[in-house]
C-alpha cells in the first residue's frame, strides 16, 4: 500500500512540475529602472528644479554666512597681538558663537532639503508606480522587477515605456 501511494505521490508531483513549467514559458516580465525614471522624465527634472530654486537662495546666504566667519576669524588672528586679553576673548566668544550660529544653519538647512527631496520624491514615485501599472497592463506583462535586477535583456527594460507613460500623465 505504501508503495502504491508513493507511486501516486510521485505521479501527482510530475504532473505539476509539468504544469508549472508550461505556465512559466507563458509568463511575461519586464525590468524597470525606477531612478532612471525618476532622473529622466519632465516630472523628475521640473522637481528637480524648483528644489534648486527654492534652496538657492538659503545656500547661497550660508556660503555668505561661512565667508564672512572666515574673514572675521583671519581679522581676530591678524589683530589679536594688538588687543588686549579682554577684548580679544569677547571676539573670540563671539566668533565662536557666530559659528555654532553658522553650523545650526547648515543642519537646518540639511534637514530642510532632505524633508522636501523626500517629499518630491514620494510624490513622483506614486506616478511613476502608475505609469509602471498602466504599461504592464498595455503590454500584458504578468511581472515587473524594480531596481535590484542583476541582468536583464534589452527587450525586458521597459523604463523608456515608463517615462514616456509619465511624461504623458497630468
């Protein structure tokens, strides 16, 4: 009885190997770079960009802020055999709070870029996730590998198919 049994169980597992393996030959992939997406579709340039507008001016004035701390510093060495002990621990004091000053800027400003690059890049992901939908279901493509591809065939990179899917979205 055990024998027929593992006979049967032999049999039963043949079959769906055999049945897999068909259905596999019919499966259809495709392979997305999504930062090349991100980083080549009129959404993640004009993103981009106005990232680059709104933090200009606030990088710029923190090279300013730096350039005069440096200046200051280079003017107390310059002077400081002609000050008095008093009068140079006072600028010394102050230099040293301008530059605490100067370094909460910067890590403001750190943290004020990384939330909206994050905010930029959350948003253009939700399109290009859409747009990666819409051309898989055009395509028929039954699965869609983003990023951590080791190699892929030319035929199975479908990026260009998402940026234009993108670039057409509003």
């Amino acid at each position: 009885m055990n024998y027929r049994f593992g006979r049967t169980l032999a049999c039963t597992a043949l079959l769906w190997g055999g049945m897999l393996c068909a259905q596999a030959q019919q499966l259809k992939v495709g392979y997305v770079d999504t930062q090349r997406v991100i980083n080549d579709s009129v959404a993640g340039k004009a993103a981009q960009s106005r990232l680059q507008e709104e933090f200009s001016k606030r990088q710029k004035h923190l090279l300013d802020l730096e350039g005069a701390l440096g200046a200051s510093a280079a003017l107390l060495d310059k002077d400081a055999p002609s000050l008095t002990d008093t009068e140079r621990s006072r600028r010394a004091r102050e230099l040293a709070d301008q530059g605490r000053a100067l370094d909460r800027a910067k890590r403001e400003f750190a943290s004020d870029l990384e939330f909206r690059k994050s905010q930029e890049h959350d948003a253009l992901k939700e399109r290009v996730e859409r747009a990666i939908k819409a051309v898989a279901q055009e395509r028929g493509i039954d699965m869609v590998f983003v990023e951590h591809v080791a190699f892929a065939k030319e035929g199975i990179d479908i990026s260009t198919l998402v940026i234009e899917a993108v670039n057409a979205q509003r």
